[in-house]
C-alpha cells in the first residue's frame, strides 16, 4: 500500500504509524523506533545491550540468569520481574557482534510478547547510533491496554530515558540515580 494511503487509513482509524488492529478494531500491537546517541565507541556502547551490559546503566534491571554463557549468545535465556513480581522470561533471538545487532524476544504470560531489537553504529570517533525498536503484541485484555499506553510520546520519553541513563554511565562509570 502506497505510503499516503497508508497514513490516511490509520489517520481515518484514530492510529498512529506503528499500531495494528485485531478485527474487532482493538489494538493488538504496536512497533515504535528511536535512535539514541550515545558519548562512546560503538564496540563499548554495544556491549551495554546485552543481559549484563544492561546492569550497568539501568537502576531497576536484574536478570535471573537461566543460560547463558561467560558471554552473551544466541539462545541466551533469562528472567526479570517488574515492581508488582511479574515474571517475564526473555530469550536472545539474534545477536551478531560484527554488525553490532541484537534482538531480543521477551513473552510476559497471559499479558504480552515483546522483541526489542537494537541496532548500533559509529556516528562519529566517539559517539554512536543506537537504533532501538520495540514490538509488542498483546495476550489479553490487560495486554491491550498496556500496549494502548504505549505510545509515541512514552516511547520517546523511554528512549530519553535511557540515552541520559547510558550516556551517564559512559561519561562516570555509574548508575544514574533516580529519585
């Protein structure tokens, strides 16, 4: 479907680019992308993407290990709970450290299934593009509404988020402390 098309039929359905109706017109799932740019050299940057890397610059991130290597790989598994003890379970789906991407797939039961996919590249001697892009798919009613909350505006902030959170790591060697 041409692109103008496209765009006057998610405008005529109240959507935005990215979100995916079931048939009964409630949202299912959503895809959103940012770059973030990030103070170092892509090869230090990328290594903060992986299970372990994450604990570095992110206060609420702790990974139950279920396999992993001394070093991440394809097929890596692990678990995290959110602030009310919900278990997601995460699996590495892709990782290539030659072209500095990574994808994950995380399946919340009976609420979502998500794949982060994260893409880095030189942006300059120092500095790096980090492409981030989340698909969610609702499981359940309380899925569908997660991913209605999922928008645009909280994606961005997300993203901001972590670029301030990462970028602060690089720069001092530190958690960003949140208050």
């Amino acid at each position: 479907m041409p692109f103008r098309k496209r765009q006057i039929g998610l405008l005529a359905a109240g959507l935005c680019e990215g979100e995916f109706l079931l048939k009964n017109q409630s949202i299912l799932r959503v895809k959103r992308s940012h770059v973030i740019h990030l103070n170092g050299q892509s090869d230090k940057v990328f290594s903060l993407f992986d299970p372990m890397g994450e604990k570095k610059w992110s206060e609420n991130w702790n990974p139950t290990i279920i396999f992993l290597d001394s070093d991440a790989i394809e097929g890596s598994v692990f678990t995290t709970k959110d602030h009310e003890g919900i278990e997601t379970i995460w699996v590495i789906t892709k990782l290539d450290k030659d072209s500095q991407n990574i994808i994950y797939t995380s399946v919340t039961p009976l609420f979502k299934v998500s794949t982060i996919d994260i893409s880095c590249e030189p942006d300059d001697i120092n500095c790096t593009k980090a492409h981030v892009t989340y698909t969610i798919t609702a499981l359940s009613e309380k899925g569908k509404q997660y991913v209605k909350t999922f928008s645009a505006k909280h994606y961005h902030k997300l993203m901001t988020n972590w670029e301030k959170a990462i970028n602060h790591y690089l720069q001092h060697g530190s958690l960003l402390q949140h208050h």
